[in-house]
C-alpha cells in the first residue's frame, strides 16, 4: 500500500526557496512511498539524476524537469490544480445578462 505524498505548503508569506524546498521533499516522499529509488525516477521521467537530486534538494530547477518527474509519479493533477479550469465562461455570463441601459449625452445649454 502506498502513502500519499504531502502536499506541498504554497502559503503565501513563503519565500520561493522556502517553496522550492517543500515541493522538493513532497516529491522525495512522494518518490520514497512508491519505492523508487533517485536512478529509477530519474530514468522513468527522463531527467538526469543530477536534476532530479537538485529538484529534491530544493536548488532549484527547470520547469521542464519538473513536469516531466510530476507526470513520471503520476501526479499531473498538482500541476492542474495551478492554473484550474473556468467552470463558468464568461462569454456565457454576458449573453444572459440584461442589456444595459446608459442615458443619452446631454447637450450644453444654449444661451439665448
């Protein structure tokens, strides 16, 4: 039976390498509790092990790399969650909405 990996902590007061770090260690349990060691991971996602190493390690890394080991530990639903879908269109917001009224420009008063 596999453990779920923690989600990484994306509060907001945290600096990018504080980020950088959390999501390198949810990846490393995440990696740990599918029993995968780094050469495996790193052969399955298609990376180097030196930047799946420094992907863990939180010294940063491309975005590239970190998609391709996310979509190798099936855990494409954390990069969905970034940017997620508009359930509603706002297109389809305006068709029903009423028309709006505006009032007609006032023409300056003539002296006379």
């Amino acid at each position: 039976m596999t453990r779920a990996a923690p989600s990484p902590d994306m509060s907001p007061a945290r600096t990018p390498e504080e980020i950088e770090t959390s999501v390198g260690e949810a990846l490393r349990a995440l990696r740990l509790a599918r029993d995968l060691d780094q050469a495996g991971l790193a052969t399955q996602a298609g990376v180097s092990v030196s930047a799946l190493k420094s992907l863990e390690g939180g010294r940063g890394s491309t975005l590239h790399t970190l998609v391709k080991v996310v979509r190798a530990l099936g855990r494409e639903d954390w990069l969905a969650s970034i940017a997620p879908v508009a359930s509603v269109s706002p297109l389809a917001m305006l068709r029903g909405a009423p028309v709006r009224l505006r009032a007609g420009r006032r023409k300056p008063a003539t002296e006379g």
